[in-house]
C-alpha cells in the first residue's frame, strides 16, 4: 500500500478515535463546565457502558442488530441511573466542594471497577457489531460500521449542542454554569440540575463504549485510557468549551490514528498528546478556547 492509501486509512482510523473520544470529553467537559466538578470516575462509566452493552447483546445473542440497539437504549440509561445515584448520595452531600469531590470520585472509581470486576470477571469480552457491511474504496475496503460510528457520533454532539443552545434546558445550565446564587434566588432548582448534568455527562460516555466495543472489547479495567485522553481533550480544548472539546478531540484522534498506523507505535502519540499538554498549561493555561480567569 503506497503512502497516500496509507495516510487515507490511518486517517480514518483516527477519526473513529476521535469521535469516541469527543463523546467521551464531552460529557467530561459538560459536568466540569456546569458543576465545577472533575469527575475521575468518568472512565468507569465508560466502562460500565460497555459492559453492560456485553450483557444486553449477549441477552439477543443470534440477533446483532437488535442486540445492539437495545443496548445503545439500556446502557445509557443503566450508567445514567448509576451516576444520578452516586450524585445523591456522594457529590451532593460534599456541596460539591471541588477538592473533596476530586477524592470522592477517586473512591468512586475503584467502587465502580472492584463491582465490574467481581460480577462481570476479568476477561475481556466482544460484542458483535450490528452489521458487516465493508465499503470498497479504489485502495482498500473498509468497515462500514466503523464510518456509521463517526456518523452517530456526529449527530449526538449535535443533538447535544441543540440541547444546550437551543433549547429551555440548555438555558438553565449556562445560567447555573455562570452563577449558581443568583440561579437559586430566580427559583431554579440547581440540585436538579447538577443531577441531570452529572447523569447526562456519564450517559455520552456510555453511548461512546456502545460505539466502540464492537471494534474492541469490553473489559473491566478499559475506562482507564479513554479517561486519560478525556482529561487531555479538555485540558487542550478549554475546560467546559463545547467547541474546544471537539476541535481537540479530533486533532489527537487523527494524529494518534496516523502515528499508530504509520509508526506503529500507539505509545508515541500519548506522548506526543501529553507533552503538547504541558506546552499549553505553560503559555495558554485556559486551553485553546477556554476564558482566561481574571
């Protein structure tokens, strides 16, 4: 295969990369943008969701296809329900104090990993995808399903942008994002709304292990990396820009797609994306998009 067919392919990888990893950090960018909170345990929703889908598709087992949709219905709403509880019970009674919440969601991760651990096991285990359709470029065939996992992911962050822009709810929470008394005395329930933020930001998590387990496997220790490039996405982009989130997702998924590809060496692109990391908190500290603290 010639460089150009090469690039083309290592291109593509690297933008079904990215599109997880946008869905990922942006539910890690949402709650910090809204909340003030930094979540750890996001990658252990992430996990919890492909989990979970394992079990949903294994329940379907001879139907793919059904299996699939049903656990991009169930998974979501399994690792919401999983989220909106540990919101009450742990982030809620800390009054979301920033320094606790970092400790409480480091105990929450372990929580989360030890349960998938000891009722889910430590193999890890495929999902089949819902289809098999290859596409046939002039240089090589490619995965149909894995182009359908970079479509989806597009119209959720639209979905999600509508939400936020568009619509009453999205009002709300840049009215709490930007002053969360002033919200209380205009009577909006703020309790409610970090609730369904926290539960929403650990749902595009899900949706993104439901993407993407087909491709790899579910495994109870899998939350670990995509939390890590989460964290490097949001530091890039700008903490709590939806626009900086996308823009920075996109640019270490292509590169890490190029360099694993070409280089064969998945371990240079992390290093390459966490040096750029420590360039940016030296000279932009706010992130490519992100407000400069006055």
């Amino acid at each position: 295969m010639g460089f150009g067919p090469l690039f083309l392919l290592a291109t593509l990888e690297g933008l079904v990369m990215a599109a997880v990893l946008a869905l990922t950090a942006l539910g890690l960018s949402l709650v910090f943008g809204v909340m003030r909170v930094v979540n750890v345990a996001h990658g252990e929703f992430f996990m919890l969701g492909a989990v979970v889908a394992w079990a949903v598709s294994t329940a379907f087992a001879g139907h793919p296809s059904i299996g699939f949709v049903a656990a991009l219905l169930v998974a979501p709403l399994v690792v919401g329900a999983a989220a909106l509880v540990s919101e009450r019970l742990v982030l809620r009674r800390l009054n979301y104090d920033p320094e606790a919440t970092i400790v409480a969601t480091i105990g929450m991760l372990y929580i989360i990993q030890q349960l998938a651990l000891t009722f889910y096991g430590a193999d890890a285990r495929p999902v089949q995808a819902p289809f098999n359709l290859r596409i046939q470029f002039p240089w090589f065939g490619y995965s149909g399903y894995k182009l359908f996992v970079i479509a989806a992911a597009i119209v959720l962050m639209l979905a999600t942008w509508f939400l936020l822009a568009r619509t009453r709810i999205g009002l709300v929470m840049r009215a709490t994002q930007y002053d969360r008394e002033t919200a209380q005395a205009f009577g909006i329930p703020v309790d409610r709304v970090y609730a369904g933020v926290f539960a929403l930001g650990a749902m595009l998590a899900a949706v993104a292990a439901v993407l993407i387990v087909p491709i790899q496997q579910a495994h109870y220790l899998m939350g670990r990396d995509p939390l890590l490039l989460a964290f490097i996405v949001v530091i890039i982009g700008g903490l709590g820009s939806l626009r900086g989130t996308i823009v920075a997702a996109i640019f270490i998924g292509v590169s890490d797609g190029i360099i694993s590809t070409m280089f064969y060496s998945p371990t240079l692109a992390k290093m390459l994306a966490t040096a750029l990391v420590a360039m940016l908190l030296v000279f932009r500290p706010q992130g490519l998009f992100g407000t400069a603290v006055r």
